[in-house]
C-alpha cells in the first residue's frame, strides 16, 4: 500500500513537471521560447538581405544570441533569420528560420505565421543539406 502511494505521487510529480515544461517552451506567438527577444540580439547582416535563396525569400535579417568564438557558434547558440514580406506588421514578419546548436549540432526549424500565430513550415534534413554548402562557416550563410 505504501509503495503504491509513493508510486502515485512519483507519477504525478513527472505529469505537473512535464505541463510546466510544456508551457515554458513556447512563447505567446507560437515561437519557442529560446527565441524570444531575437530582435535585440546583434544582427550578422549589415544590411537587409533581399531576395537570395530560393529557400528563403523575402527581406531577411539574421540574429545570433552568441558569438563567433574562433569562427565557431559556441553550444546553446540560436541564430535566427526574419524574413519579411510587403503587408507584413512590423515585428511580425511571415516566416521565422531558426537554427540551434546543441551538443555541436545545428537543429533547424522554419515557422511560418498564420492567423497570427507561428507553425511549423518545415524542419531537419531539407535545411541541412542546403546548410552544408556553409560547413566552412559552421553551416552559417551569413558572415
Ligand atoms: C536551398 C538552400 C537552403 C535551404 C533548403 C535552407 N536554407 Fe537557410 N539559408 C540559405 C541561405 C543561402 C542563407 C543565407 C541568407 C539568405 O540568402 O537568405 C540561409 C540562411 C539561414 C539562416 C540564417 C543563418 C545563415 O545561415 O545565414 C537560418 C536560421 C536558416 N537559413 C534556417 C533554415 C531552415 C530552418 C531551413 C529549413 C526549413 C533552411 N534554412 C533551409 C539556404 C538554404
């Protein structure tokens, strides 16, 4: 009986901590939460980017929340690109990419706004094979 208990409480401690980390993993907007305030981060491009890949299209500024340290993104990194179509409300543009090193790994995900709410547009090995033209550059474009 007493087992049983604990047992109980066990489960319904890892349920409460699973909402929580739920809930803390997106912002209001659909964004995951590592990406708020990307707009303050310090931007890699000097200039607004336009046109460019066929992947991305639009007027596009990339934000890293770290630096280069010896040509390399340290782990934890979030590099994120807007890309802003006519019409768009300011601050709000129409696709979000974001790439995000973890463990040296980049994992790559493109959100796309709709009904004023960020979705996932696509996401993994498509943006990586293209992103594999950068290698020398830590698979980032923008230098
Ligand atoms: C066909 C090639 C191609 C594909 C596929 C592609 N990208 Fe990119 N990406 C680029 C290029 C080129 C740039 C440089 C800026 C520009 O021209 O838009 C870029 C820039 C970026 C940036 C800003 C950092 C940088 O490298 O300059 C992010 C973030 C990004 N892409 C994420 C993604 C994600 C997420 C996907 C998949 C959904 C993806 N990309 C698919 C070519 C590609």
């Amino acid at each position: 009986m007493r087992t049983r208990i604990i047992v109980l409480v066990a489960v319904a401690a890892v349920a409460c901590s699973t909402v929580v980390v739920a809930l803390a993993s997106s912002s209001a907007k659909g964004l995951p939460s590592y990406t708020n305030g990307y707009q303050t981060w310090p931007k890699l491009n000097r200039k607004p980017i336009k046109g460019g890949s066929s992947a991305h299209s639009g007027t596009k500024n990339v934000y890293a929340s770290r630096k280069r340290v010896r040509s390399r993104f340290p782990n934890g990194t979030v590099v994120v690109k807007s890309i802003a179509k006519p019409g768009d409300r300011p601050g709000m543009p129409s696709q979000v990419a974001v790439m995000r090193k973890l463990r040296g790994k980049w994992r790559y995900v493109e959100y796309e706004l709709s009904g004023g709410r960020y979705g996932v547009l696509a996401q993994g090995a498509l943006c990586q094979s293209c992103h594999s033209q950068a290698r020398a550059s830590d698979y980032v474009f923008t230098k």
